[in-house]
C-alpha cells in the first residue's frame, strides 16, 4: 500500500488542493447520479395513505388492535412466533428459560 511503508511519508495536502479534490469528485457523483436509470419508486406504501399503511404496522402502531379487528400478516406472524405451539414446545422453553440459546436452534 502506498504510504505505509517504513520511512515513506504521506503527501501532505494543502486547502487548495482539498477543496480542489472535493470539487472533482462532487462532480463526478452528480454526473454519475445523472446518468442513472430513471424509474418510479413502485415498491412500498402509497403516498396518499402511507401513514394508514404505518398504522397497521406492528413495529410503529400506537395502539394494539382490538379483539375482533382484522389482524395484518405481520401481526399474525409475530403472534404465531410468542403464543403458537409449533414454535413454543416444553423442551424449548426450558431451554429458554435456562438461558440455553444455542439449543433451541435445534429444534
């Protein structure tokens, strides 16, 4: 590698040339900025009712839903993962609860 070898110093750089560098390599990300493809962002939440869409997340709800109200997939998921019994055998929870992590991966 340059400049780390023994007895070999580095360039010192002077302001000019820094902000001279900053200059080119700025133009050069905005040209390459600009030579990109240009698509539309068609993943993802509507604009016109994203917060809706973030509402019925379950990382960002601000309210848990109430018995009865239909439950997003995610929601669903996170509830199989702490209450299903497929995923919460004894030998697991055991293994949990003594603090055994590296077990229950066998499971």
């Amino acid at each position: 590698m340059q400049g780390d070898e023994i007895g070999e110093k580095r360039k010192v750089w002077t302001d000019e040339e820094r902000l001279e560098l900053a200059a080119k390599l700025d133009a050069e990300l905005d040209e390459y900025i600009n030579n990109l493809e240009k698509k539309s962002y068609a993943e993802g939440w509507p604009e016109d009712r994203w917060q809706e869409e973030m509402e019925k997340h379950p990382f960002f709800m601000k309210k848990p839903p109430e018995p009865g109200d239909e439950l997003s997939p995610l929601m669903e998921g996170l509830q199989q993962l702490k209450y299903g019994e497929d995923e919460n055998t004894p030998e697991g929870m055991f293994f949990f609860n003594t603090c055994r992590f590296f077990v229950i991966s066998c499971f």
